[in-house]
C-alpha cells in the first residue's frame, strides 16, 4: 500500500492528524469500534488516558490480526464521552498514540456522544486501513 498524507497550505496546520489520506492498495480492512475492554469483557482503567491506551491497543491489535500496520490507517474517528476532557488530555494522549502507532497519523475527528455501549467505557476508536 502507499499513502500520502496531504496537508495544504490554507488549512490550519493538523496537531495529531493529517486532514486528507490518499491511500492506493488492494484490500480495505474496516475496523470495528474499540473500547478499553479486556479479553474477559471487562472495561479496564479509570482515567480517560488508561482507557484510550487500552482502546487503541485493541484497534491496533484487530489491525495487526488483519495483516496492517498503523502506517495502513486511512481514517480513525475517536468517540469521547467528554470533549473537554479529551481536549484537557490532548498532549498526554497524542504521546500515547505516538508511542503506539507511530507519526503516520490517519485522518481523524474526534465526536462527543452521551453514553458508549459499555457504560463504564470513556472512550471508543473505529476506522479503517488501506493494506497491498
């Protein structure tokens, strides 16, 4: 697969995104959304940046058992129960994308939602990547 990240000018410089991702390559793999669940069902962490750690891990590791890479993502949306909260952990949790997935950064967006599927869960990751 190749990607090229695309950045212009007249956009307000991306911190922990890119705005546009051209991605050539022969398989799709759609990413279900993540949630810092455990391999026994369980939400684990209680702070947002525990979560978000554990819920990208999961995401990667659904990636990687597909045959990706963190480079492959093309887009990844981050649902937040609390936006401001996200925000407030904004530097924290690009450190831990960073130190999991890399400087590669898909397109992305960030949505508030009232309530996630597991009550307990802060945060949840989907997306999708472009693999050869």
């Amino acid at each position: 697969m190749t990607t090229e990240r695309v950045n212009p000018p007249q956009l307000s410089p991306p911190t922990g995104f890119t705005h546009a991702v051209v991605a050539t390559g022969s398989r799709v793999v759609f990413l279900a959304g993540q949630t810092a669940l455990d391999a026994d069902g369980k939400v684990t962490g209680g702070t947002l940046p525990e979560q978000f750690e554990k819920a990208l891990g999961n995401l990667l590791a659904a990636l990687r058992a597909a045959g990706g890479t963190p480079a492959d993502l093309a887009r990844v949306t981050v649902y937040a129960t609390d936006v401001a909260a996200y925000r407030a952990q904004a530097c924290r949790l690009g450190r831990i994308w960073r130190d999991l997935a890399g400087r590669d950064y898909p397109a992305m967006a960030v949505v508030e939602v009232v309530r996630l599927w597991d009550e307990q869960a802060l945060v949840e990751l989907d997306g999708f990547a472009v693999l050869t």
